[in-house]
C-alpha cells in the first residue's frame, strides 16, 4: 500500500478508526504524542488525525524511535500472534505462580499491562469465567492436592493455598469440590 497519497492516508485513517483487521499487516500507525505504534486492528482509544503518521513494517517505526503497543504488539508476527491468548496465557501463569499472595484484578492487570476492565472481558470471552474464578479453582485443586498427599488440617491447608479466612476457603471449596474438605480427604481414600 502507498502511504505517501492522500487517498491511501485517508483509506488508512478510516482502518484505524475502525479497527479493520483486514488491513493488519499491510500497514502499522504510530501516534506522535504517545511515542507508541499500533495495528490498524488495535482496540486503543482513537489518536487524534493530525498526531498520527503511518508505516509500511514494524521495523521503520521502531527505526523512528516508535514504541510497539503492549495491547495489539504490533512488532509480532500477524499470522502466529493472537495478543487476547496472550494476555489470558500470561495472566493463567501469574496465577498458577503466585496464588498464595493476596491477588485483587487491579494487581493483576497492572502485572500484565492492561487496563482492569479489558482483562476481565478478554478472560471471559476466552474462558468463560473471571481471572478471580480462575484463582479460586487453582487454589482449591492445590487444596485438594494438600488434602490427598499431606498430614495438613483444614485451616493449615486454607492458608496455604492463599486464603485469609477459613470460612471463605470453606465456601469456596464447598462450591468447587461439591464437599467439604475433610469429607473430600474422606472420599478420596485418605484418612488421617
């Protein structure tokens, strides 16, 4: 695509508005006040007409001092990257990392560079539940993991996997596994 007509500026222009995949590759767009460069495709807040140019590749942008956007990560290849996969993948292994530590959704979506809202609706659309729901599970499978393999007590085992309080711990493990905790570590052959 010629970027230098005012015809194509202006055909690239409405892409950028309204995020057209299609044209994902065959341009990129760099916003001069932020210093960051973009897919046409990227869901980011609109720039202002006059404070944006427009690239052929990635590499010319990034030779002009742009920085790719951690969103759309226009720098990665078109076909292979899927940057909504990545933010889930990434937010999946914070939590399988740190579920032990106290994990609110703002805490976790400044760790992975994108606004609260955004990897709420990302996790949801991928997964079907909130990244809390997702901690939750992990910390009552790594309960249920306590329950079969050590000598731990309930409210041991509650504080372990990360909970503050034995009654939410309780709860929650009540809903996930259908049992309490310790008919679970009865049911499951191990009697202690």
């Amino acid at each position: 695509m010629k970027l230098n007509t005012r015809s194509s500026f202006t055909l690239m222009w409405d892409a950028v508005v309204e995020c057209d995949k299609k044209y994902d590759g065959k341009f990129f767009y760099a916003v001069k006040t932020t210093g960051i460069f973009c897919r046409p495709s990227c869901k980011s807040k609109n720039p202002n007409y006059e404070n944006i140019c427009f690239f052929e590749n990635a590499k010319d942008a990034i030779e002009q001092g742009f920085r790719p956007c951690k969103r759309c990560q226009p720098e990665l290849s078109i076909v292979t990257y899927n940057p909504q996969q990545e933010i889930v993948d990434e937010s999946i292994n914070y939590l399988k990392q740190h579920y032990q530590e106290i994990i609110t959704l703002n805490s976790l979506a400044f760790k992975i560079g994108v606004s609260p809202s955004y990897l709420s609706r990302v996790f949801k659309e991928k997964l079907g539940i909130t990244p809390h729901k997702y901690l939750e599970i992990i910390r009552i499978h790594k309960a249920h993991q306590l329950l079969l393999n050590t000598v731990y007590n309930s409210t041991e085992i509650c504080f372990q996997v990360g909970y503050k309080n034995f009654s939410s711990f309780y709860r929650h493990f009540k809903k996930i596994s259908g049992c309490s905790p310790s008919q679970y570590r009865i049911k499951n052959g191990k009697r202690i």
